[in-house]
C-alpha cells in the first residue's frame, strides 16, 4: 500500500504542473485518507497548501482531528492550518488539546497555539 499512496502523491505533483485546482483536489483527497499513512497524509496536505491554501484547510482539519493519526503529524497539521486558515485552526488545536490519547507536550503544544488564535478559549 505505500508504494500506492506514493504514487498518488507523485501523479498529483504532476498534475499540479497543468491544472492546479485538480491538483489541490488530489492533495486534499490523500491528505483525508484514513487509508494513507500519516507522513503521506501530512506531505499531501503541505502540498495542497502550496498549490491552492484555501483547499488546504479541510485537508489539514481531518488530519487534525483524526485521533488515530501520531501526535506529531496532528499538531504539525493544526500548525500548517493555522498558516493557511487562521480562523479554522482553533477547532483543530482544540481537537489535540482536549484528546487524553495525546501526549502532555503535543497538547500543551496545541493549547498553547489554542490560546494566540482564540484567547477566549
């Protein structure tokens, strides 16, 4: 299966190149992919934000908030919706930070960076 979530990335890079909407769409697509492996998602989705940042944000929000995702790819996740749609990155920091099966740091972490997008949260 990875050699398949590898390909997909590598013919949305080439469409990105001729048609970059359906390129963000292809990104977006593998980023949203329970079936893709974390670092596969997170790669889609950075690559979504390059080509098109508004796309990018969906993307990012399921990465997100996919509890089964590692810490790391979450919080890099939240922090790269953050960069892109400021406003929709608070659910996602709260997501992490609200989640018990996450470790101490990534959800201080998350809280933190809950704090300077929403400080009334």
């Amino acid at each position: 299966m990875y050699q398949a979530d590898e390909d997909r990335i590598e013919t949305a890079e080439q469409l990105a190149e001729r048609n970059p909407r359906a390129a963000a769409e292809a990104f977006s697509a593998i980023a949203c992919d329970q079936a893709v492996g974390d670092e596969v998602r997170l790669s889609a989705a950075q690559q979504c934000a390059e080509v098109d940042p508004g796309a990018a944000a969906a993307a990012c929000l399921a990465i997100a908030r996919d509890g089964p995702v590692g810490d790391e790819v979450r919080l890099s996740a939240a922090e790269l919706l953050a960069e892109v749609d400021p406003g929709a990155a608070a659910p996602a920091c709260l997501a992490i930070a609200s989640d018990g099966a996450v470790g101490d740091e990534v959800r201080r972490s998350a809280a933190e960076r809950l704090v300077v997008l929403d400080p009334s949260a």
